[in-house]
C-alpha cells in the first residue's frame, strides 16, 4: 500500500493511473452523487404528496451540495489537480455550514438565515484557491459546531433524534475506519484487511453518503415536527 498524493494524506491505497490516482476513493466518491441524487428525488416525493407542507430550500440544497461534494472528491483522488480544493471544499464547507445552522436555528426557535451558511462556503472558495491548509481548518471547526449542534438538538427534539444519532453513529464509524487506515495507523500496511481494491477513505466515502442521507428528512424540520415555509430570511415580530 503507498500514499500516492500529497493532497490525500488521510488516504493508504494503491496507486493508480495518472488520471485515476486513487481508484478507491474515486470510485467510492460517486456514492455522494448518488446520495444527493436520492436525497432530491425523495424530497420531491414527499412534497409531491404533501403540498400544504412543502417546506423550504434546506433539503433540496443539502441535495445538491452532496452531488457536488461526489463531484469534487471525484476530481481530487482521480486526476488530483493542483486546484482540486476549489471544487472539492466549498460543497463540503456548504454542507456542514448548513446542517450547523440549521440546528442552531432550530435550538433557538428562529428563521435559518440562509446568507451565514453561504457566506462561509463562499469564503472556502477562496480560501480554497490561496491558503487549503485554513479552509481545511475552517472546515474541522464548522463540522465540530455541526455535530455538536445537532447531536444537542437531537436531545431536546425527539422528532429529529432517531435519523439524527444514526446519522453520528454512520459519520463516527466512517471517521474510524478512515483513520485507523491512514499512513502511520495500523491498518495502512501491505497485507492488510485494506490492501486491494477498496481503502478505508473509500469506506469513510460511503458511510458519510449514507449519513446525508438518513439525516436529509430531518433537515428544516422544527418543533413539533412541521417542515413549514418559514425558513427564510424575514422574521416576524419578537
């Protein structure tokens, strides 16, 4: 097993053709498509049958930025351009940024402001581009503010709980397969349960698509487990 990229130290996989640097992992990234695909058809079902409670923007833009969080990690373990943070962080950061902030929206009983999720994925854009080191920082400290925002709200919210710890649980087995698999832990050696076709970065792939997924349908839900309209950025009277 040897690590192939600088950029993908939390990978130890074989290594591939020039276009294909990490098989594994660029494989596995697709699961992210597949899971924003799945997430967009689902909420169009249930809103197709419940029209009176269509809900807002959240779970289709959580959709869409797992589609191109697949897109980016495809371009970053497969060709590895230079640039590949410009595509592969910003829908990451977005998507963190949003499951965050919709938390703390609802643990506070007020409107999500959309423009504070946006702005910081579009401030990992440029971070991105000039310093990857920061937006892979801003990043950890966006995801610690999202699972510990989340796994709060599941506390108070028995509505969200269910899909909210399995969704932890999905993102917490990943995370320790992915790591226990990196250069220098025990799992990266020749020989090993993940020397082959598959890594442990690609398992932390597919679990982490899963985790989008079980924890789409509670995104945007409130109190008392409505999914109303009124997420946007007017307020009414306080």
């Amino acid at each position: 097993m040897v690590c192939v990229t600088p950029l993908a130290t939390a990978a130890c996989e074989p290594a591939g053709p020039a276009l294909w640097t990490q098989p594994p992992s660029a494989w596995s990234s697709l699961a992210f498509v597949v899971a924003g695909v799945w997430i967009l058809v689902a909420e169009h079902r249930r809103r197709t049958r419940d029209r009176a409670a269509a809900g807002g923007p959240e779970t289709p833009a959580l959709g869409v930025l797992t589609i191109l969080i697949g897109v980016g990690s495809v371009v970053q373990h497969g060709p590895a351009p230079s640039w590949n943070p410009v595509l592969h962080d910003p829908p990451l950061m977005g998507a963190l940024a949003l499951v965050a902030a919709d938390a703390v929206a609802d643990l506070t009983r007020r409107p999500l402001r959309h423009r504070w999720w946006l702005a910081l994925a579009g401030l990992v854009v440029v971070l991105a581009a000039v310093a990857p080191a920061a937006s892979e920082a801003v990043q950890v400290a966006t995801a610690v503010v999202a699972v510990g925002s989340s796994l709060v709200r599941a506390w108070l919210r028995r509505a969200v709980r269910r899909r909210t710890l399995a969704a932890v649980a999905l993102l917490a087995v990943g995370g320790a397969v992915g790591r226990y698999s990196a250069p220098g832990w025990p799992w990266c050696v020749p020989g090993g349960w993940l020397d082959g076709a598959w890594s442990g970065h690609a398992v932390w792939h597919v679990l982490a698509a899963v985790a989008l997924v079980v924890l789409a349908p509670v995104v945007g839900r409130r109190a008392g487990g409505a999914r109303g309209r009124s997420n946007t950025n007017v307020e009414g009277p306080r």
